[in-house]
C-alpha cells in the first residue's frame, strides 16, 4: 500500500503534468487562429477592389445619366 503522503504527491504530480498539456494545447489554438487571421487579411489585401463587368448597380448609373 502506498502511503497518504505517496499518493497526494502523485497526484499533484499529474494535476501538473494536466495543466501544462492544457496550456500548450491552448497556445496552439491561439497561434493558429492568429495565423488563419492574418492569412484572410492578406488575402483581402491583395484582392482586386475592380467592380465585376456584369455589376448591375453600375449598369444602373450608367443608364440614368
């Protein structure tokens, strides 16, 4: 039989070890939602802001003047 102080510092020791898999696994998620974030930015960066040729709003404009 193990005795009390054994097993409540077994214990400790795998709350520990719980808490620290828990944070790395939370970093991660955090890092790659920041990575998601910046790679959409990038890509609404760069897009092209040209209106498309069957745009009907602009065809709208263009019949009224």
């Amino acid at each position: 039989m193990s005795l009390p102080t054994e097993r409540y510092i077994n214990n400790l020791k795998n709350n520990v070890i719980l808490t620290i898999e828990l944070l790395w696994r939370k970093s991660m998620k955090t890092q790659l939602l920041i990575t998601l974030l910046l790679v959409v930015g990038l890509l609404s960066a760069c897009s092209e802001m040209n209106p498309h040729p069957m745009d009907m709003s602009l065809a709208v404009q263009n019949a009224k003047t």
